[in-house]
C-alpha cells in the first residue's frame, strides 16, 4: 500500500490479500481538527495526477499524504517519520496483535504496509488533511472506519478501451501486464458505487476542478 510518494510517499498497488480492522466509525467527540480525504482508481485513470495537482496548486487545502508504516528497509535518503515509519518485521506484527493497524497489507513474507490509526489522528490534529491513496478494498475500509470524517473519491476511465489506450501510451508495461491491468480494473469497477463521489475522467482539466470543488465544499 504505498501512496504517490517518494516525494509522495509511493503506492504499491498489488493483488495481496488486504486486511483491515474491525470496522467502526470514529467518535463524533473526536477533537481532531483534519479530515480525510480517500482516492482509489483502477491503473492509468489519471488519480495520481489529480492528487498531484491539488497538492502543488492549492496548498490552501493543507493536504498531506498519511504516512504508512512499513517494514523494508530505507531507501536513499528517506528519514523515518517523514516517508515511512519503519519497523521491523516483528515489531510490525506486534502493532497487528495490538489492532493499531487502520489497514495494513503483506505484500510477500514479512514485507508489509500499513496505516497506524494513531498516525492518522496525530497529523489530523496537527491540522493536515489527510491524503489516502489506496486500492478499492483500502478505500471502502477507512471510509467505513471514519464515516462523515472521511470523503472518498473513485477516479473512473471512461472505458476500458481508453484505458487500454492510455497504458499503452505510457510506454512501461508489457502486453501482458496491461492485460493484467485491464482485468484488475473491471473488477476495481465493481466497487464505484461505494464511494462518496465517482469522478469520470474524460477531460482531465474538468476532473480536476471537479474534485477541487467538491473537497472545497467537504472541507
């Protein structure tokens, strides 16, 4: 589960079996001052670049990235605390045993993602709003937890066929992992209907304003 980071805090979005807590909504007493703000979209549907552009133009929203614990190891310069959290293998499944987790992920043997809730309420309270960018399960499940504190997004193609397009057009999978791809994203079209605002992108500059104008009314 990494979100569009390095800068962005990266996004890994593979087929791994996701888990997520027990599912309950925040307390309404809750004194953080942040919201949520939750964006899931099959691969090559433009999410990223949305994101992106909200984040560079529009620091007014006071946007940030959750910052996702994981257990590999750092890469280059990145710091703890600001990419990711980092933990080791055991210390990671300890906090699962403790239901610290919001979400979280194994990827393969001991290689996992997660979202710690306490991470989530800490930058909220320091009034961020939060950024989660996440697969379609990912998404339903922070939703779920933190009802009307949370906004979803799901950004949509207009077709499978202008999907395949624009794939293609990026130049950097194989023919058969854009085949993969398709077929992940008609299953991650299934899943439309359970988020708060579906957003098609069939012009990129009126996707853009859209979910501009709809977080500016959420916020």
């Amino acid at each position: 589960m990494e979100s569009i980071k390095n800068k962005t805090n990266t996004q890994l979005n593979n087929m791994s079996k996701q888990h997520s807590t027990p599912q309950k909504e925040v307390s309404k007493d809750a004194k953080s001052t942040g919201k949520l703000l939750i964006f899931s979209a099959p691969s090559g549907a433009g999410k990223s670049t949305i994101v992106q552009w909200l984040m560079q133009e529009h620091p007014e929203l006071r946007l940030a990235f959750s910052i996702s614990c994981t257990t590999r190891a750092p890469r280059g310069t990145e710091q703890n605390g600001v990419e990711y959290i980092f933990l080791s293998p055991e210390q990671f499944k300890e906090r699962i045993k403790n239901d610290d987790f919001l979400e979280y992920e194994e990827v393969y043997k001991d290689r996992f993602y997660g979202t710690l809730k306490e991470q989530v309420e800490h930058q909220s309270a320091a009034g961020q709003n939060v950024v989660f960018d996440v697969d379609v399960k990912g998404g339903c499940n922070i939703k779920r937890f933190y009802g009307e504190r949370a906004l979803s997004f799901f950004i949509q193609p207009p077709s499978l066929d202008e999907l395949r397009r624009r794939l293609i057009g990026r130049q950097t999978d194989s023919a058969e992992a854009i085949e993969n791809r398709l077929a992940k994203a008609s299953y991650e079209l299934t899943f439309a209907d359970k988020f708060d605002k579906v957003i098609v992108n069939d012009d990129l500059d009126k996707a853009k304003q859209e979910v501009y104008e709809t977080i500016k009314t959420f916020l």
